[in-house]
C-alpha cells in the first residue's frame, strides 16, 4: 500500500489537532481506523443479506484467550425487542434506529455447560481471573467487528448502558448463569444529514509512554486536550462542558455510576462472584 494519506490528514487532524504526531505509515485499515466516531443517528435503510453473518466471523476473528473463546455474540433485529432493550439502557434512540444491534456476552456458560456434561467441576469459573477473561474476549470480538462493519461504510456506536440492569437485560434476552451482557453495539447506515464528527483525543504524550510511565506531559497535554476538546463541543452545538468535567462527574462521585454502582452483586447474582 502507498504511504500517502493526505486524504486522510482530515481525520488524523480531527483527531489530535495541533498535537498531530507523524504517522509515516498508511494503508487503508489504518484509514478506516482513523474515521471512528460514534453514530447515533441512522437512515432506515436495511442492512444487507449476510451482514450479521460477516460481522460475526470478523468478531470470531479476533485473538482469544487460550483459545477459550468465553463469549457469545446475540444479534437482536426484531423492533419490538429493540425498544425494550433501549428502555433497560437509558431510552437511547440510536438503538431504536440502527437496524441492527449486537449485544456482546462474556460467557462461562458454555464452558460450564461443557464440564457439566462430562462430568467435570469447573473450580475456576466463579474467579475474578475466569470473568475478566471472558469480558476481555468479548470486548476484543467487538472492536473486531467494529472495524469490519465500518470498513463496509455502516456506522457504530457502542451502548455500555446495557450494564445499567444486569438482571433484567439476562431476563429479556434469556441468558443462562454465568452469561452476562458487557456492551450492546448499533450498526446500520449513517445518516449524512445527521453526521457524527469525529471526536478530538488526548495528545499522544499524555497515554504514550516509551520504556517506563511517566507524567512529564500529563498536566500541559491535559490542559491543551481540554481547550481543544471544548472547542469542539461549541462547534458540534454540544454542551461546553469539556473533558475534565466530565471525568470528574463520571468517576468522581460514585452516583455518578448510575444504577452500576451495584455491579459487583448483580455479577455475583448472575454467576460471577468474582472470588
């Protein structure tokens, strides 16, 4: 592939500013990677035949612990369900309105199933280790199939609101112990009258770091994310409420963890004591 992405200088400068660092190399996964940003608005325009079924093998495709393969994938089309999995995550109408949704599962359960069939008791899966494994290789399946439904020119947007109700989301979607729902993902169209900008990131001197950690540039590269960050949100018509507010009022006090503040019982009531 040819090395010249200046078609792609949009994107890069979209996505750092003048903290832009030099990006020698290019192909064009790198530009699909690039032009992330999150859709939360779609046409009605149906998904073609066979999308679901790709986007499951690039999921597939995905490295996996040991090959445990500790998660599942449930795609949900059907309108009415829809609506109700948007009311268990906040009423967001991007769920409503891309044609697709996919619900990544960190699942035990198939492992459970299989040691129970055989006669064998699986001592690790109520562990801390056997449940980060599982969230892991979901989440890695689903950045996969990001990658491969944006590179078909359909937009994404992660739902981690899909935590907000543990139990009831298993409910709804019938999910077994030791099967819970990590994040949802839309997928459809994007509408181009509705179109998501791609959102500034922090410079990379803030998450980079060569050899060992260091804070040199935390403070000024933090300082500069949240001027630029803020200017963006004034030119997108969003509320300036820049980063820093944000994280604080995200992580800072535990409400504002909403109805996950309880995460840990709802796992432990879902089969992931987390010993």
């Amino acid at each position: 592939m040819p090395n010249d992405h200046a078609p792609a200088s949009a994107a890069i400068s979209a996505r750092y500013g003048a903290q832009m660092p030099e990006l020698p190399h290019w192909n064009e996964t790198l530009a699909v990677l690039m032009e992330h940003r999150s859709v939360r608005a779609y046409t009605s325009q149906p998904l073609p035949p066979g999308t679901v079924e790709t986007l499951a093998a690039a999921a597939q495709s995905a490295a996996t612990s040991s090959n445990l393969q500790t998660w599942s994938l449930l795609a949900v089309q059907d309108a009415a369900l829809k609506a109700k999995l948007a009311a268990l995550a906040n009423d967001q109408k991007q769920i409503l309105e891309a044609p697709l949704q996919l619900l990544f599962l960190a699942d035990l359960s198939r492992t459970a199933r299989m040691g129970a069939a055989r006669g064998r008791t699986m001592e690790a899966l109520p562990y801390t280790e056997a449940a980060m494994l599982a969230m892991i290789d979901a989440s890695l399946a689903a950045q996969n199939a990001t990658i491969a439904a944006e590179s078909l020119g359909l937009g994404t947007c992660y739902i981690g609101s899909m935590r907000n109700h543990p139990e009831a989301m298993a409910e709804l979607l019938g999910l077994p112990e030791h099967c819970v729902a990590v994040f949802g993902l839309c997928v459809g169209w994007p509408d181009p009258t509705r179109a998501s900008p791609i959102r500034p990131r922090l410079p990379q001197e803030v998450v980079l770091h060569r050899e060992r950690y260091s804070t040199e540039a935390e403070a000024a590269g933090i300082e500069a994310y949240e001027a630029r960050l803020t200017d963006y949100q004034a030119r997108a018509g969003m509320g300036q409420v820049g980063w820093l507010s944000r994280v604080f009022d995200r992580l800072g006090i535990a409400k504002g963890l909403g109805e996950r503040q309880r995460m840990k019982a709802a796992l432990a009531a879902r089969g992931f004591p987390l010993e």
